[in-house]
C-alpha cells in the first residue's frame, strides 16, 4: 500500500534520542481482531534505554511533585452534553489534587474542533486547554498525533513525570506499557467502555463521567498491583507485525544539524 505526504519534522535530539516508529498491528480483543499501532522493535531503541523497574512507593512520592502532561482524545471522551466547559480543566486539576498530585499541569485536546461548540472552546481555551484541531477524515489522526506528541514531550521532560491520557482507545496501550517502564507514572481517564491492554498500562485509572463531574474516581490499575513486585518485559505485550504508518525521527549529528525525514503515506 503506497503512503501519501502526512507531516515533516524538523527536531533537535541528543545522541540518545533514536529512530522513532509507530506501526498499525493485529491483536485479538475479546474475541474481536482489531488493529492497534504501536511502535516497532526499531522505535522502542530510544525507549528501551532508559527502562527501568522501580519500586510503587519510590515513584508515587516523586511524582507528586513532578509535571502533569494531560493528553485528551476527544474523539474517545467528549464535552458532555450540558457540561460547562470552564469547569473541566479544574476538574481534572481538582481530581490530580485529591490524589496529591500538585506539580505544574499541561492540558493538550486533540480532535475535530469544528465540531464542538464556539463556546465550548472558548471556555476550555480560558481556563489553559491548548486545541489541537485535527481534520476529519483522516484515519486515526488523533491517535497519531497524541502519540507523536507525547513522546516528544517526555524527550523534554525526562522521568519522574505524570503522563495522563484521556481515552479508551487501545492505540495507546504499547506506547503507555512502555512509558511506565522508563520511569513514568501513567495516568488514564477512561470511558465505561476501555479496552483492556489500555486498562493495563495505567499506574491509576479515573472515569471521564466522575472526573467530569468533579469526583476523584481514583483506583490502582489491578494489573499494576498484579505486576508491581515482577519484571514486565516487553516481549509479553502484543506483538504487531503489519507496518502502514512510520513516522521517522532521527537523530541530530554534529555535522549535519536539523535532519528532516518525511511520513509517506
């Protein structure tokens, strides 16, 4: 399948930072094969550096303090309808708070915007939400831009760190698996339907109707409590072989500066 032009990046990276690649795999979900992306053998290079097995105690007491990147698909959990926008960034500050999470706080929404009302995004704009329009019609182009953009953030920002997602779209999960095993403290806001594999990769799960709502909600992922005391690999995460998006990032050489690589689709 040929690619079209999708992006152009142009980023500075430390020697350490590698080529980053995200693929669209198959995994079975409750009996329904899905395709999930996630990054490949060659994109987990720069991830796989800096795993790590910590201990629950020591990672929660940094991250109290740690910054909060919140990163919301809205596409996946909307405005409510009858939902004041002023009120959810301080909700979802109000729910981090309950759980001693105080650090400075980044709320970035991804979606089609044209389709939320003018006073909707007035409000979430007021109150610090950065927009992020993404046109409609083009094929999981949330999921991928969420993703680029987060794992851009934690090259900025290394652990300890929160790392909140607002979703229930298993797209997420191999990225957020991974991002927990670096360092950071995963967070996720859910819908009442989530896929499991998402489910499993949060440190600590919130309901967009309670966060919404203004409750906490709060609860230890139960996969987390079953694994906390093991160490998870990534060999036992789904394994996805069929590649239809790559986004390339290399990175910076001495001689060279900026290097520019294209997404084809």
């Amino acid at each position: 399948m040929k690619f079209k032009l999708m992006m152009l990046a142009s980023i500075f990276f430390s020697k350490r930072f590698r080529q980053v690649t995200l693929r669209r795999t198959r995994i079975s979900e409750n009996g329904v094969v899905q395709q999930r992306l996630c990054l490949s053998d060659a994109g987990l290079k720069y991830l796989a550096m800096e795993a790590t097995c910590r201990e629950a105690s020591e990672e929660e007491g940094f991250a109290r303090t740690a910054k909060t990147s919140v990163w919301w698909d809205i596409e996946n959990c909307g405005v409510p309808k009858g939902c004041d926008g002023h009120k959810i960034a301080l909700n979802i500050k109000s729910a981090l708070g309950k759980m001693k999470y105080c650090g400075p706080l980044a709320i970035y929404a991804y979606g089609d915007i044209n389709q939320m009302r003018s006073s909707v995004q007035q409000a979430l704009s007021s109150t610090g939400v950065s927009l992020n329009h993404v046109p409609p019609g083009v094929k999981d182009g949330s999921d991928k831009k969420i993703l680029v953009d987060m794992l851009l953030w934690t090259m900025e920002n290394r652990a300890p760190a929160n790392v909140m997602l607002i979703s229930g779209d298993g797209d997420y999960s191999y990225v957020l698996h991974r991002l927990r095993m670096m360092g950071y403290n995963v967070l996720l806001v859910r819908p009442e339907s989530a896929s499991r594999f998402l489910v499993a990769a949060a440190d600590r799960i919130w309901l967009w109707r309670s966060v919404v709502a203004g409750g906490s909600g709060s609860e230890v992922s139960k996969v987390f409590l079953l694994i906390s005391n093991y160490r998870y690999t990534v060999d036992r995460l789904p394994k996805l072989h069929t590649a239809i998006v790559d986004y390339t990032l290399y990175s910076r050489k001495k001689t060279k500066g900026f290097l520019v690589d294209t997404v084809k689709k």
